[in-house]
C-alpha cells in the first residue's frame, strides 16, 4: 500500500481506516465503517483491508488496543497520535484542493 502519493496524498483506503479508528475499531467494523460512511462507494475486501491494516500498524499509525474478545480472533485498532497528525495534515490538503476546485470550477472570485 502506497501511503503518499506526488504531492503527499494519502490513499483513499489509508484516509478511510485512519477515520474508522478514531474510536477502537476490529477489521469487520472498519469494513462496515468504510462502506456505510462512503455509502457503499468503497467495499474493502479483507486482503485489501488487512493489508492496509498490517501497513498502519508497521508505521505507527494505527496500534493494537485492547486483547482479543475471548474466544475470538478479532483484534481491534486505535489509531495513534502520529495517525492523527497524517489524517489532518490529508484533510487540511483536501481542503486546498476543494479550494482551489471551488474557485475554478464554481466561479468562486479569486
């Protein structure tokens, strides 16, 4: 998973999760977070997801929280301080570029 882009954009799916573990999140609940906020637009299959996942945890970004439920193999994430910090710097970034598309495209005086 590519986590910038040119420019410094986050992916979609990497933006999604980061949103979806602002409260403690398991895998499935990320999935149902992501398809009911998107409203079915983005449908993570679990490679997709759990690679993702995995991805965030290695950078620090997303942290296990919490043990498994007994007798379950769910793990839950929180998304960390460092998270944070990516998903406003993708915000305030998405904010530009609706701006900027704003001004061009709705005739916004400049």
């Amino acid at each position: 998973m590519r986590e910038h882009i040119a420019g410094g954009a986050l992916t979609e799916t990497t933006f999604l999760v980061l949103l979806s573990t602002y409260t403690p999140n398991h895998g499935y609940g990320i999935m149902q977070f992501i398809e009911r906020e998107t409203h079915g637009r983005v449908l993570l299959g679990a490679g997709t997801l759990y690679g993702a996942i995995n991805t965030l945890v290695k950078k620090k970004w997303i942290a296990p929280f919490g043990d498994a439920e007994p007798g379950s193999n769910k793990k839950t994430y929180v998304i960390t301080d460092l998270g944070k910090q990516m998903a406003e710097k993708e915000l305030n970034r998405l904010r530009e570029l609706y701006g900027l598309a704003s001004r061009i495209i709705g005739g916004e005086p400049k």
